[in-house]
C-alpha cells in the first residue's frame, strides 16, 4: 500500500488517527512492538498479535490533539475569559454564561475548527448565551448556546437567511462550502 504523501486525518467516529505518525521497530524480544510516533509510551502494534488471534488485528491508540488555528486560539482563550463576567456585567441586567454553556461552545469552536472552518467572532449575550459566528465570502453563520444543551443556528447567503433552527457542525460545513463531509453526524 503507498504511503500518503501529506499529513491525513482518518475519521473515525468522533477519533482522529494522523497517518504521517512514523512506525518504529521497538522491543528486542518476544513479542515485537511497532510504536505509532517511535516512542514506547506511544501507540503499541503488536507484531505477533496474528500468533493469537486468526483473522484479527489488536491496535492501541493514543487520542490525537488537534493544533487550533491561531484565530481560533485567540476565541477559545476570550470564551474561557466569560467565566470572569459577574452579574449585571452589561450594567443592563445581564447575565454571565454558565460553565455548561462556555463548555458547549469551546467543544464546537474546536471541533469546527478541525475542520478548517472560518471563525470570526464569539461574544456573550444578555440571557447568559454565547454566540460564535463563521464568515466565508458572502455566507455568515451564527450558533447561539443557551441552558439545557440548546443550541440554534442562523445561516445567511448575503442578506437573505437560508436556514433558521438547530445547530448542525454538517449543515454548517455544507452552507460554508469549504469541504466535503466525510461521515455522518
């Protein structure tokens, strides 16, 4: 099987497994090990494994970290800094976002950014929301995060709306036009 020239994430569900990690020889006796990156407190592929089992393949993995683009750095680290807002933080009676909501929206900013989407701007709202809009050419978007896990979407094509209701990383992805979806939600 070739080798894939540049760095592939494969989707497995909600895991990423990076193709370009080095597979080393590791072990001077029985049982063998590949270790994923050739390190030994990394991923262990072991080499008798087929000695074992027939037909089977025993993997250990270690769970890949992302590197976020810098925008989405910089939003991550501002919605984090909403846990510093107090009561009345607007002077209008506003209220600060619980640590569920900012949670919400730092697991979605992150795993939309996996996926090279275009971040423009996270802010607070009155109710305790968090919103995050994405912007590419003419096409907008807006998650709001509110109580309960409840999350809503407003997409637009220029002035128009195209699509009003709940938040979907897939229908955001298709709306921004940027990449194909490789699975489901």
């Amino acid at each position: 099987m070739p080798a894939l020239a540049e760095r592939t994430k494969i989707r497995t569900g909600n895991t990423h497994i990076p193709t370009t990690t080095g597979l080393v020889l590791h072990g001077s006796g029985f049982p063998e090990s590949y270790i994923l990156g050739g390190h030994p407190n990394e991923s262990v592929i072991e080499t008798n494994v087929y000695l074992i089992t027939a037909s089977s393949t025993k993997m250990q993995a270690v769970q890949y970290f992302p590197e976020l683009s810098p925008k989405a750095k910089d939003l991550l680290r501002r919605i984090y800094k909403f846990k510093e807002l107090s009561e009345n933080w607007d002077d209008n009676g506003a209220v600060p976002p619980s640590d569920q909501i900012i949670n919400n929206a730092a697991f979605f900013l992150t795993t939309a950014d996996e996926f090279d989407l275009p971040i423009y701007f996270a802010a607070p709202g009155p109710n305790g929301e968090i919103v995050l809009e994405y912007k590419s050419g003419s096409k907008t978007a807006e998650v709001y995060f509110e109580e309960k896990d409840f999350s809503e979407m407003i997409l637009y094509n220029g002035n128009e709306q195209a699509y009003v209701g709940e938040s979907s990383l897939i229908r955001l992805i298709q709306h921004l036009g940027l990449t194909e979806v490789v699975y489901g939600e």
